[in-house]
C-alpha cells in the first residue's frame, strides 16, 4: 500500500485538489434551477471534477521507457 501511495502520489493530490475544487464550484457557482447534471448535487460535483484534476495531475507524472 505503501509503495502504490509513494508512485501515484501526484495523482492522488490531484484527486483531492479536484474534489475541493468541484465542492467549492458547487457552492460558490452551482446551478440555480437544478437541472445541471454536474453542478446540482455536491456529490457529483466532486467526483467528476476529483477524476478531472487526477487525469490532469497524472500528466506531471515521469514515466519509465523500457525500450533498449
């Protein structure tokens, strides 16, 4: 677990960095008449925009090339 945690950790940071961000748009910005399918929930807020801030995280990632 520990070694999962020290190789993905930006990607973790960046999960959480997204989920805040999704919780403070949901608050601060939202949608107003509750049809917006993203912004009309907190939960679905935060999820989406937690994978979002993962993928984006994940591409600071350095990557190991085996080809010789």
């Amino acid at each position: 677990m520990k070694a999962f945690i020290q190789s993905q950790y930006l990607v973790i940071i960046g999960v959480l960095v997204g989920a805040l961000g999704g919780y403070l748009y949901w608050k601060n910005i939202g949608c107003a008449s509750g049809t917006c399918m993203i912004t009309s929930k907190p939960f679905n807020s935060i999820i989406y925009f937690g994978i979002l801030g993962g993928l984006v995280f994940s591409m600071f990632k350095k990557t190991t090339s085996h080809v010789k």
